[in-house]
C-alpha cells in the first residue's frame, strides 16, 4: 500500500500508522493545501489618523510579494485615506497581512477572496 505514495505523500501514509493519526494527517494536509492554494482578493484599508500610515505602509512592504496593485486616496474633506489593494496569496499569508493591519490604531480593514484558484 505505500508502494504507491510519493515524496511527502509517503510520509504522510506512514503518519497514519501512528495513533495520533488522525491529527498528524490534518495538520500536514492543511499545511500542504496552505501553501499550494493562493487566493486573489481585494483589502480595503482605511486609515482615519495620518499618524498610523507609516505603520500601515511598513507592514505592506512586508508583505510586497503578495501585492498585485495599490491605489491610495487621501479624502481630506473627511480626513481620512483610504488604499485599495488587489493580492495573490494563500490564506495564511492574507491572514497575516489583514491581521496586522487590524492591529494598528485608527485603522480598518475588510478584504473580499476568490473561493479556489
């Protein structure tokens, strides 16, 4: 039977004959999947104190590999900016980029993702 696996599949056919199975296999299953499933999306970020936009901007640097396009646009007649980015990235990543956003003060963040790619 495990004739038939290969690379990190073999590896995951001898997890399962362990008796922590079960939760081995998920844990690899979903990581493999993680990294192999990218998502395009939309992330909306609005920005109401101009003070937090350098961290918004350090953050989004960090994550540049990811970004497909950027469009800010500072409102001035409601003091506030807003950027639109379109990104290509697994969930784990855009996780991790919305998260930190959501994190830093006088900042909002929504995002929208295709279901499969």
């Amino acid at each position: 039977m495990l004739a038939e696996f290969k690379g990190w599949e073999l590896r995951m056919a001898e997890a399962c004959l362990h008796p922590y199975a079960d939760r081995l296999y998920c844990m690899a299953e979903r990581e493999y999947e993680s990294m192999s499933d990218k998502r395009l999306g939309v992330i909306g970020i609005v920005i109401e104190d101009r003070a937090s936009a350098e961290e918004v901007n350090q953050i989004l640097s960090q994550h540049a590999d990811m970004i497909v396009g950027r469009m800010g646009i500072p409102y001035r007649e409601k003091e506030v900016n807003v950027i639109a980015l379109i990104v290509d990235g697994t969930t784990d990543q855009l996780g991790s980029l919305t998260g930190r956003l959501g994190t830093v003060p006088q900042v909002t963040v929504k995002s929208a993702l295709t279901k499969r790619r």
